[in-house]
C-alpha cells in the first residue's frame, strides 16, 4: 500500500520507545486501512510508447522533520499504469533550501532508476535507448540537473549528488521533465495530506 508510506516512515522512528501518541497513530492507519481495504494496484497492457514502460515521480518536503530539520524524500514509480517502487525516508543530509532537498531527491530516485532498468530488462521489456523519465516540480533542481557552472555553484556543497546525477543524464538513463506541483504524484511520499487529497492521488499511484 503506497498510501502508507509516508506514515510508515514516521512511525518507525519510534519503534524503540512508542508512547501513546504513536500508538492511537498506528491505530489510526489501520483504521485507515480497514476503511479503503478494497483499494489495489492495478496494472494495465502497455500502449507501446514509451511513457508505458518504466516512468515516475519525485518529489521532497524541505525540513519536514521539525526536530532534526531534516528533508523528506518520495518517489514512485511505474510499469503499465501500476507502481512498481516507491519510497518515502528522511534524507540524511540537512540542507538548507528547498532546491537543495529537491536536488538529494533526483539523485535518490536516479540511484532507484540503475535497479529498475536492470530489473525491467531482466522481465524483457527493452529501455535500452530510451531515458526513463522523472517528472518533479522544483524547477531549479530540474535545472540544475543539467552539466552547467551554475549548478556547479549552487550545489557545490553536493558535488557526489549532482556528478551522478548528470552523469546519467549524460548517458542518456533518465529525462527530468516538470510538472505542476498539483500533478505530482510523489507528493503522496513527502507530507501528510489532507482527505480529499489523499484519495485522489491513492486514485491515481495504485492505476
């Protein structure tokens, strides 16, 4: 159930020394679960482009994490309509921007994109010369993304991240592409949600 995740992560935190708090928390997500227990990933025939074969999203909330500052990052991705991986974990590093957070977030889901290609050859869907795309909404970390001075600048104190993530680009492994904040999928991993958002974008991860 990708509609957990984000609260999977918090909990386990505390899984050591929960109080109370946490408990009625995890109680809560059960209920959750007991009330939408029909929802399942659906996964449908492939039209034959190229978005059908392996795509996703990526997505961070910036010092998420009141008490350490810390950043959250959430990525799914997608065979034929269904999700195949995601993730939903505070960043180890604590920086202080939002692009910053974005940009951690690029390079965790392109680490993901090396498994997944491998993965998707092995079940014989061919990607070879085609980049995976990632759709996000932080414009200044999709372009930084790029091989530039700028990003050079701005992310100096990121150097491994952005060398493997232009490295990939480079090579052709994955296409950054924006996306409307409203659209982006991955803000299911990131943060907690209301209601109403919450059931359209469980609509929209699990196909």
């Amino acid at each position: 159930r990708p509609d957990i995740s984000w609260n999977v992560s918090r909990m386990s935190k505390y899984l050591a020394r929960p109080t109370r708090l946490h408990m009625n928390a995890a109680k809560r997500c059960l209920h959750y679960l007991n009330e939408t227990v029909e929802e399942t990933i659906i996964y449908r025939p492939g039209s034959g482009s190229e978005i059908d074969i392996l795509w996703g999203y990526c997505d961070a909330d910036f010092a998420g994490y009141q008490d350490s500052m810390q950043s959250t990052t959430g990525y799914v991705f997608f065979v034929n309509g269904g999700p195949v991986a995601w993730k939903s974990a505070r960043q180890k590093s604590v920086v202080t921007s939002t692009a910053a957070s974005e940009f951690i977030a690029l390079s965790e889901a392109t680490r993901e994109i090396a498994f997944l290609r491998d993965l998707v050859q092995d079940l014989d869907i061919r990607q070879e010369f085609s980049p995976t795309i990632v759709f996000g909404d932080n414009q200044a970390a999709l372009t930084n993304a790029k091989d530039s001075l700028a990003a050079k600048k701005r992310f100096r104190h990121l150097a491994a991240h952005r060398a493997y993530v232009q490295q990939n680009v480079r090579d052709g492994l994955v296409k950054f592409e924006y996306v409307q904040t409203k659209d982006n999928l991955a803000d299911l991993f990131t943060k907690g949600l209301s209601k109403p958002r919450l059931s359209e974008l469980r609509a929209k991860v699990l196909g």
